[in-house]
C-alpha cells in the first residue's frame, strides 16, 4: 500500500514538471547595468592641527563610467556636518579639537546609487604654540583671527571663533592681553589654561592659551570661589576696565623645578583688585580702594624693575620689581604710587583736571616712569623720577598723540613707540622733562610708504618681545567700527625695526574685521627671544 502511494507521487511530479515545460515566458525585462565605483586610494587615518588644510584627492573608476568626473555628484561630511560639495576636498579645519568621522560620498547622477569612503580624523591644537593673535569686529561682534608662527607655509584663520561656537566672543572688545602663569598643576587640569584675557561688555573674559577655548571669566562668582576676603565685599559695582601682570618670579631651580609667580593687577570701576599666581596654589585675591574717593584711569604699570641674577644652577628668567604701582586718578588729576591698598602722591603740585591717562610704563632707568594723558581734545606725555628724593612731575603738549595711540617702551633705550592713525613715531622719552614735543621728524613710518591711500587707519601695534619686529593693524573699513559686510578690510602688517627705516616684513590682507587689536601670542614666558626658562 505505501509503494502505492509512492508511485502516485512519482508520477504526480512528472505531470506538474510537464505543465512547466510548456509554459511560455512572455515578459518583456528591460535589464540595466549598475556603475560600480572603486575608490583607488583613500586614507584610513588623519591627524592634523586646528586651522590645517585638510586636502583630499581621492581616486576611484566606475565600471561604467570609468573616470569621467561629470556623472556624480559629491558630499563630504565631518561627523554630520556636510563641509564640501566637491570632488576633492581643500579645506580649513575650523572645528574644535577632537575625534571625527570623515565621509566622502559619491552620487551616480543617473540612478542616484551611491558609493561610501571614511576616515578617522583627530584635530590637534595649532594656537598652542607661538602666533598673532587678533580680535575685531564684524557686523558688531568680536571675533579672533589667528596665524601660527611654528610651521612655515601656514595661512591666518581668520574669524573663526563665532563659526564655531553657539554664542559670539564678546561685544565692544577693549583690551587684549595675556598672561602666564595660570595656578598649580591640578588646578590647571580642572579650569584650564586662562592666559589669553579680554575686556568687553561682557566683563573680563578668559580663554585657554592652548586652544583659544572660554575658560570662564573674572567676576564675583570668581571672587567668591577663590577669594579669602572678610567680610566678603559688595560686588555689584564690579566693571574691570583695565588689566596688567607682572611676572615676579620664573625660575628653573638645581632640582629641575620651574618656580613661576605673576601678579595681575584689575582697575575696576569700584576699585582694584590684585589676584597673585602661582605654581603652588590656588589664585590668592586682593581688593584695595572699594568705595574710595580715587577714581583710576584704566592703567597701571610697575614702577621699576631690574634683571635678577642667577645663582649657581638657579636661572632667572623673571623681573625684580618694586611691587609699587604707577596710576592716575581722575578726581584729582594727580599721579600715585599705589601700593595694595596704600596710595601716595607723586607731586601735588602737578594737577591735570579733567584728564584721563590711558597709557604708563616703567622705562630703561629703573623708577624713571612715562605716561599718556588725555582730556578728550589735549594730550600730554608725562615723565617722573622716583629716584628723586622730591619727585616733580614734567608734561608737554602732544598733538601728534590721542587716547587712541597705543604705545611700547623699549627696555634698555630711552625710546618709546606710540602710533598714530597714518603713522608710526619712535620718541625719545627725556625729550619730555625738556619740554620737547613729539615731532614729524620722529615718524619712522606712514601707512602710504605701504600703499595706502587716506582713507586706511591704524587701529593698533604690538611689539615683539625680542624688539626687533612689530605688527601693526590696519583698518580700510573707513570710519566703520562694526565691521559690517562680508568682506573682510582689516589687514595685519608684521614690520622690520631693524636699521635706519622699518621694513616690511609679511603683509596679511582681509585677515580680519573693524576695531582690531593685536598681539604676539606666546607659547611661554621669557624675559626676551634670547633668555628661556621652560
């Protein structure tokens, strides 16, 4: 029985079999070939610095296409962020520091299939090293541009900071310094480097020397945290208009041990306030003159210093200071000797009602100091002497110079720079107990000697440390302030100072905004480009 029903099986299948081998395929398939892409060479794995070129000329054939460039389309992502829509890539690394997933897509036009190559790219830090820094406006913000100085070939980044982060720097920037020594070791690791310091509407801000990061700013929550004052001041006047350091100490012992010490000193429209670093501790803080009669101008400057010298394996890389401060209150029109806390007159018989002082320096003469005053539409330079058991105040009419003139001391000659909006002057700082005004015959340059026409402005200088060079910031935004429109009018200028005439060194052009400042942005600290401690 159950071979029966094999059977009947067996011939069960031969009959559908059958019926299938006399069915007819009637349909009408239109089969199309796929291009297939092969990438050729592609790379796995990138590591570069932020504000690199990260170029990218991929090699790939479709088997249909072979290499004919015109048939897809291209897409290439960071992480999720489409940053190229070309066949090759030539791009500036803007984004911050980290890890990302690089992605190159390619489109078949005609069928939209697509072809996928990755790599990993880790971003570096490139503003840890020697740079120009600057920050300016456009369309009212302020921004920073920067150019490393440790590679050759480099091009500036310029305003990249609000492309990157949610919320702009900063409004109405009034300064741009720097500093140094930013507390001990652990304390770095849980705040961050702060060396890099602004002035703006939005209080005094501090960003991270190393990757130009916000680290936070100086104001009352920072006063509270680290301050040790009782009972604990009023704040809410606090308005920092003014900020200089000094380093006190920096200094490699025999052990191997670098001892590093800065004072930063804070004009505030409530008072001063002196914050003390270290590499052994936290910030101590210092908060002189709350609620006083004085009214400081936003300066401030040590009175004298001199070189310490080395001791056996000690090396000194710092300055020997008199701790004494140089400042000039506005409600009596006088220069004082501040010290924490302790104000004395230089000469009372020297008044300067309505003035405002905007620049001082101690100068190649220990306690033999300069500044700059201003009343709006007079200025004058003023010279003093410590060393005098009596000191006088001497002033002379500058003309030439304005509340706008940024100046720099040479160390070991009696000169100073100072800028004009056209020009740049080199004076002769005795010339001042002489009576003897900047003249046209101390200009040692003119923004045409460049190219310029009339229209162009300095907007500010820096000089190097070694003396040798300077930047000088030019603006050809005309009279606007705020930077509006797209392209970019400020340029950077790096100048020579070598010789009988300056001479032009680099030129950077449309590298940032209106209202520029500039420094050199420096790795570590030194004395000058010859002396290191590091």
């Amino acid at each position: 029985m159950r071979d029966m029903k094999r059977i009947h099986l067996f011939f069960a299948v031969l009959f559908l079999l059958g019926l299938s081998g006399c069915y007819e395929d009637k349909g009408n398939y239109d089969f199309t070939s796929i291009n297939e892409v092969a990438f050729d060479e592609f790379p796995k794995n990138l590591e570069l610095d932020q504000f690199d070129q990260l170029v990218i000329n991929p090699s790939f054939t479709g088997s249909l296409y072979d290499k004919d460039e015109s048939k897809y389309e291209y897409e290439w992502r960071m992480n999720s962020k489409v940053i190229a829509n070309t066949r090759d890539l030539d791009y500036q690394i803007q984004e911050s520091l980290g890890s990302y997933t690089l992605r190159y897509t390619i489109t078949d036009k005609e069928n939209q299939t697509k072809a996928f190559a990755t790599a990993q790219l880790l971003i570096n830090s490139s503003t840890s090293s020697d740079g120009i820094l600057v920050v300016s406006n456009q369309y009212g913000k302020a921004d920073f541009s920067y150019l490393r100085l440790d590679k050759e070939g480099v091009s500036f980044a310029p305003m990249f900071y609000n492309r990157t982060h949610d919320e702009p720097l900063a409004t109405n920037v009034t300064q741009l310094t720097q500093t140094f020594v930013d507390g001990y070791p652990s304390y770095v690791t849980k705040y961050g480097g702060q060396g890099i310091k602004l002035i703006a509407d939005e209080g005094l801000l501090r960003f991270s020397n190393v990757d130009l990061e916000p680290a936070g700013k100086i104001d009352e929550q920072f006063f509270l945290e680290f301050g040790s004052l009782y009972p604990i001041p009023d704040y809410s006047q606090y308005k920092p208009t003014y900020l200089a350091s000094f380093i006190s100490q920096w200094r490699r012992t025999p052990y191997g041990s670098i001892m590093n010490n800065e004072y930063t000193y804070i004009i505030s429209e409530d008072g001063t306030y002196i914050i003390s670093y270290s590499r052994n501790g936290a910030p101590s803080i210092y908060s002189y003159l709350k609620d006083s009669d004085y009214r400081l101008s936003p300066m401030s400057f040590e009175t004298g210093r001199s070189i310490p010298a080395n001791y056996n394996n000690n090396v000194y890389a710092s300055w020997s200071g008199t701790s004494r401060r140089g400042v000039f209150d506005e409600n009596t029109g006088q220069f004082f000797v501040y010290y924490f806390g302790d104000m004395k007159a230089v000469d009372a018989t020297q008044v300067f009602p309505g003035y405002k002082a905007f620049y001082g320096e101690d100068t190649y003469q220990s306690l033999l100091c300069f500044s700059a005053i201003s009343n709006g539409s007079n200025s004058k330079l003023c010279s003093f002497d410590l060393n005098q058991e009596i000191p006088k105040v001497a002033s002379v009419d500058a003309s030439l110079v304005s509340a706008k003139s940024r100046f720099f001391m040479l160390r070991n000659l009696p000169y100073v720079y100072f800028n004009t909006a056209k020009g740049l002057y080199k004076y002769n700082i005795l010339n001042v107990a002489s009576g003897i005004a900047p003249a046209g015959s101390d200009q040692i340059l003119s923004l045409q000697d460049f190219g310029y026409d009339a229209s162009a402005t300095i907007t500010d200088i820096s000089l190097h440390r070694g003396e040798k060079k300077m930047l000088v910031s030019v603006s050809r935004y005309n009279t606007d302030e705020d930077g509006n429109g797209s392209e970019l009018k400020g340029d950077i200028l790096e100048i020579n100072l070598e010789g009988t005439a300056p001479k032009l060194i680099n030129k950077w052009v449309g590298v940032c905004g209106a209202k520029a400042l500039v420094i050199y942005k420096y790795r570590t600290f030194a004395r000058n480009d010859e002396e290191y401690v590091d």
